[in-house]
C-alpha cells in the first residue's frame, strides 16, 4: 500500500513563466525525462514524478523559483509540451494542468485510451476520484486548482495536484502513484506536500477506517435529513483530538533568496569540484564538445544528479537552482548561454544513447559518481561567495531574468 512521502511548504507566488524560459524548460524536461528512462526505464520516471523531493529539485534545475508554489504548474506544462512529441516513443502521456486544463483531464485520458488500447473510462474515473479525494475526503483548507495526470501506456499513472490556501498565501501539493495503490480511500497518497496547518479532517488515513463505514450506516438508516438534526443537537465538544503523526517534510521557506541554511554545502562543493577536475579521463567526449566550458560541466554535474541521484540527495533543491539559476534573480539571473549549452550537450548524448552511442551520456553518468566521491572531502568557496561570483560574471554568460537582461559589471571574462 501507498503512503505519504512527506510534506512542504511551498509559498504562492503571482507571475509568469516569460516564454524564453518556457521554451527552454520545455525541452530541458523532456531531455532529463529521456535520459533517466533510458538509464532506469518508464516505471522510474513515474516514481521520480511522485517524489515530491524530487520534484521540486526537477524544477528548480530548470530555472524556476526554487521553492514556490510555481514549480508545481510550469513543471506540468513543460512536461506535456515537451512530452507531447515524443508520447509515441516514450509511451508516456501528460494531461490535465491548470484551471480549466484540469477539468479536461477525463476528456483527455477518454481519447489516449482509445488510441493505445487501455481502459480511458476507468482512467477517467480514476482522475476524477483523485481529485474528489483530495478536495473533500482531505479537508485541510487548501483548495484544488492544478490537476496533472501523466499515463503510460501500460496503464500505469502519476497524479500531480495542487490545492491553495489564499489566507495564509500557501500552496500544497498531493502526489499519487498508480504502483502499489491498493485503495482510494485509505492511505493512497504518495506524498502530500504542505505545513501543518492545525486539526485536519482525513477522512483517507487508516485510522478513520471505522468513521467512514460509520458515515455510510448513518445515512442509511436515519437519512440526510436525520444527520441534519443530529448535527444541529451536537454540543461543542472539548475532548482532545488525536492528530496525524508528523509525517518527514520538506520546508520551503518564504524567503526567495538562496541562503546557506537551504543548501547542503557539501553536495555543491562536490559538484564543483568534479566540474573543475574533470572527472576521469573519459570525460572527453563530453569536454570535447564546441563551446563546452567549466561552467557548463558545472551544471551538468547537477542536472546528472536529477538523473542518477538517490532520492536521499534532493533534500535540499534550492542547491539545484544554482545549476541554472532562477527567472527571479534568485539565486542569480539565468545563464542562457550556460542553459543553452547543457541543453545542447544533453540533447546530443541521448540522441547519440539511441542510436547506440552511449559516450556522452555514459560521461554525465561518471561525472555524478566522481562528484560524490569528491564531496566526503572537496572543500569550496561559501554559498555567498559563490552566488555572488555568479552574478558578477551575469552578463558574460547571458543572464536574463523577469526583469531584463543583466548589465556587465566589472569582472574578468568567463569561459561558458
């Protein structure tokens, strides 16, 4: 049986994704979607998607705000956009999405299963009953607005969804993963993402087994109009209420600035390190690549991380938005020279891993391996330090974020 993964909070933020970075995101996601289903398979793919740590370090290596409620819809709609080509390929299908995108999702899974042969009524159904989960049989003052359902063809399914809570300007985030679920009523979550909030009604956990029959019972035998009046004779009571064990979560703070408390200090010094060795020798195929300098490799020592990583490693994602840095200038502005380039490299190694080639993609292997050897002892500049290197050398690598492109500022010239 399925149960949650854990929690977070994940501030709300206004805003956009500006289309120079959707673009981008769009095939940043479809190719590190590509590569962990070459290296490990769909059902990986599936599982990473409903690891809610994960997940947010997934977004943030992409360029979005580290730690806000953001991730959740760009994450999404990069998917199905960048997906979408290659759904005949990869199997793979993403529906759904925002508002009115979420209230097609039925519509959606009616037609996929029509084309690649699997129950769409029953997915439809599934869909629904997810979302009806979520909205009534958890009621913990977050309201549903985002509804993502990734299928394969086998049948197999993730669904991403996301509920806000306007007062307290919080956004939470339920995971479910198709593998191993065994009931919709009774613990099926795979993660649910979001701060305690005080009492919640959970009408899912395994404790609430007997509360649910004894709903059913009352209905049957006294009747909506008797549960009225029953409710109306209720005197407020005073009797503690026993709460949910504190599930592990992730707490994503309101601060939008990268700080050292946010990173794992060690992991961003291993990564650096193996960027600036170079790894084994056979790193040469990948080095040799046309305009491939430190400061790519240092980014695809982190995407090669979402690739390979254990989940135990995405503990802290804001250190993932160091790779490619973020559209609100946090932790700096984003490299498109860099993006554009570890794009490129990855792009070609999975296309070349297709075709029998597995050099390249065999090197981002190895650099990952070499930054975890190095990070037991590889020591570095502090987090402040680094970030503010970062953003002296902006506009040599390209920066641009919502509010323009970075102006040069007096630095020596950096090699991308």
């Amino acid at each position: 049986m399925v149960t949650r993964a854990g929690s977070a909070d994940l501030p709300l933020h206004g805003g956009r994704v500006p289309p120079w970075l959707a673009e981008r995101m769009t095939r940043l996601g479809a190719v590190i979607s590509e590569a962990v289903i070459h290296h490990y398979g769909r059902d990986e793919l599936l599982r990473r998607l409903a690891h809610p740590f994960w997940f947010q370090s997934f977004g943030a290596v992409m360029g979005m705000d580290w730690h806000s409620s953001g991730i959740t819809t760009s994450v999404i709609g990069a998917l199905k956009r960048g997906l979408a080509p290659l759904s005949g390929e990869l199997g793979l299908h993403v529906c759904g999405g925002r508002g009115a995108h979420s209230r097609k999702t039925p519509g959606e899974l009616m037609r996929i299963g029509e084309r690649v042969g699997v129950d769409g009524a029953a997915l439809a159904r599934t869909s629904r009953l997810v979302a009806k989960v979520d909205s009534a049989a958890v009621q913990d003052g977050f309201d549903l607005y985002l509804h993502g359902f990734i299928l394969a063809d086998d049948a197999k399914w993730v669904v991403v969804q996301q509920g806000m809570n306007g007062e307290r300007r919080q956004a939470r985030r339920y995971h479910w993963l198709s593998e191993g679920l065994t009931s919709f009523v009774e613990a099926p979550h795979s993660a649910i993402e979001g701060r305690s909030q005080g009492e919640i009604v959970n009408l899912t956990d395994v404790r609430a087994a007997a509360s649910r029959q004894a709903q059913l019972d009352l209905l049957r035998e006294i009747g909506p109009d008797g549960v009225a009046r029953e409710l109306a004779a209720l005197e407020p009571s005073s009797a503690p209420v026993e709460l949910e064990p504190i599930l592990p979560h992730l707490i994503l703070p309101d601060h939008h600035d990268v700080r050292a408390e946010d990173v794992v200090t060690r992991r961003l010094h291993g990564a650096l390190a193996a960027a600036a060795d170079r790894g084994p020798e056979d790193f040469a195929e990948l080095l040799l690549t046309p305009g491939v300098g430190a400061r790519t490799v240092q980014a695809l020592a982190m995407v090669a991380e979402v690739i390979h990583g254990a989940p135990s490693r995405f503990s802290d994602p804001a250190r993932f938005s160091l790779a490619l840095g973020g559209k609100d200038r946090h932790p700096f502005p984003v490299p498109l020279k860099v993006y554009d380039q570890t794009l490129s490299v990855l792009k070609t190694a999975v296309t070349n891993a297709r075709l029998g080639r597995e050099e390249q993609l065999g090197a981002l292997r190895r650099l990952d391996e070499q930054a975890r050897r190095l990070e037991r002892y590889a020591s570095g500049p502090s987090l402040e330090a680094h970030v503010a290197a970062e953003r002296r050398a902006s506009h040599d690598f390209g920066g641009r974020s919502v509010f323009g492109w970075e102006p040069a500022a007096e630095s020596l010239a950096s090699e991308v």
